[in-house]
C-alpha cells in the first residue's frame, strides 16, 4: 500500500482491545495529530514539556494526559513523538525505552538527521522494540486537516505496522528504505522547498517592480509549467506582505542545516540551497524568525 492515499483506511476491528498510543509533543503538528488518533478510535494518552498543554488535549479528546514520559509509555503499544530536533529525539528516546513494552514500536516524525534515527533505531532493536523514522511534510495545515505526507525509514516490517496508525493524519505515505531513508527523503523535500521559494520571491518581486498586478500574473501563469503549490497558496500572501502561515524561518533554518551537513558528508552540491539557507539568515537578522518560509520576499522589498 505504500506511495497510496490512505483517506478512512482504518477502522477499529471489532472485538478486539484498543491499541494504544502515546504522543509525545504537542506542538502546531502534533497536538492535531494525536487529535486525529483519537477520532479514529484509538486509545491516546499525550505528553508534553508543559504539562498543562497535555491537559488541555486530554479534555479536548477526551484522552489521558502524563506528566513525565515513563508512565506515558509503559503501556503503550505505539509510542508517537513529533518534537524538536535530534537532542530532542535523543533524550525522549532514552527516557522512553527503559520503560516500553517489548514488541511496542516507536515513530518518530520529528524532521531530524538520518545518524540520529540510525542510532535511535539500534537503541530500539537492543530492547526488542521497533523505530521508524517517519518525517512529516504538509505544514499546520496539513496536520489540522489530516493531509500529511510522510517519508518513512526503517524495516519493512515495521513500517507496514506504522502504516496503519499514521493513516490517521496522513493522506500519503511511502517507505523508503532502511533506517535513516525517511529523514533522507525530508531533506530532498526541504532542498526542493528552498530552491522554489526562492524563484517565487523573485518572480513576484520582478512582477511588483514591473508594475504588475500579482494576482493576474498568477492566473496567467498558475496553470502551466511555472505552476507549484507554493505558488498556488503563498504568492499572493507574499504579495499581501503576510507570512503568518505555520512553518517558521527558523525551523527551515534547522532543516537546511541538517541537509547541508548531511550533503558535505556525502559529497552532494547544494550550491542553491546553501545561498537561500544564508537568505534566511538575512531574513532573521531582520526580526523574522517566526516568519513563515515565504518571507524571503521581504529581503528583496
């Protein structure tokens, strides 16, 4: 089923226990994520830096929140963490697995390195439990609206077991090889992002300095080969000087450092991407760290 759209996919099979989950981190994605796992029938308890967030999930979904991380996974069969970056995944990883059950398995969306979901899954295996690295593209609105695409490394076996519990926010999803291969395709998908943004901003900045209206350029050139859904949902925001959309410069600026890191050990040229990670640069240095990806146009106003 892999690389297919996954829409009402599950349902809970009747007669048998819940399955049960533990989220940990509820950020923009993953508060809507674990939302999505409830509605869909499964037994979810969330956990949370600030605790008072898991408990404002708990009585939105009628769900069990945890204050520390042990108790939140002991009985779990599925441990979800969406968090921030590798030493992030490094110590949920280490509190968690001391106290999971053998045969559970964790999946891990956060958007991290490929050495740290290696690692993380040799962790895992040594106590007989599962790891896929299982990043996430889509953005806020993406998790609110259950539309996620996620690239996932790991076994095959333990992706075909992921699979039908990430259906319940993803509308795609693919696996693409062994551990460290889902984070790998996150980086191809950050690199692609930065390359289009960039072109975007030009191509709106060039068409307000040649006194035409954004919005017709748009409409003109929308449907052919310049078409891309960054154009489709921000070149008219960009225009509109608005770049409260979600993904903030300074989580791009964490991704494509990751990537370009991962490039210079592999021997990759990201010549393009390298120049646009220094743009965001200009673009913090500007105040606009949690401006969202599109706000390279402001740079060139």
């Amino acid at each position: 089923m892999q690389g297919k759209e996954f829409k009402g996919l599950f349902e809970k099979p009747k007669g048998k226990p819940m399955i049960k989950c533990t989220f940990l981190g509820l950020g923009v994605m993953g508060y809507p994520m674990a939302g999505h796992l409830a509605s869909k029938g499964y037994d979810v308890g969330v956990w949370n830096r600030t605790y008072n967030k898991a408990q404002a999930w708990a009585a939105e979904y009628d769900g069990n929140a945890f204050d520390n991380i042990e108790t939140a996974v002991s009985e779990a069969d599925f441990v979800i963490l969406c968090v921030g970056d590798d030493q992030d995944v490094y110590d949920v990883v280490e509190a968690a697995l001391p106290h999971m059950k053998h045969g559970s398995l964790i999946i891990d969306h956060t958007t991290a390195s490929a050495e740290c979901a290696r690692n993380c899954a040799i962790k895992a295996q040594d106590k007989e439990i599962g790891f896929v690295d299982a990043p996430i593209s889509g953005g806020e609105v993406g998790a609110q609206k259950g539309q996620l695409t996620i690239m996932c490394g790991g076994s095959h076996e333990d992706y075909q077991r992921a699979e039908p519990v990430m259906s319940a926010y993803a509308k795609a999803m693919k696996h693409m090889g062994e551990s460290g291969a889902g984070q790998l395709t996150k980086m191809v998908n950050q690199i692609c992002i930065a390359g289009i943004l960039q072109g975007l901003a030009e191509g709106v900045h060039f068409a307000q300095k040649a006194g035409l209206d954004v919005s017709d350029v748009v409409e003109a050139i929308g449907k052919g080969a310049a078409q891309s859904w960054q154009m489709d949902n921000r070149a008219i925001t960009m225009a509109q000087d608005k770049y409260d959309f979600g993904f903030a410069v300074d989580w791009m600026r964490k991704d494509l450092g990751i990537a370009l890191k991962t490039a210079k050990a592999v021997g990759a040229d990201l010549t393009l991407t390298k120049l646009v990670d220094g743009y965001y640069a200009d673009v913090q240095a500007m105040g606009g760290n949690r401006w969202d990806t599109s706000s390279l146009l402001k740079r060139l106003s």
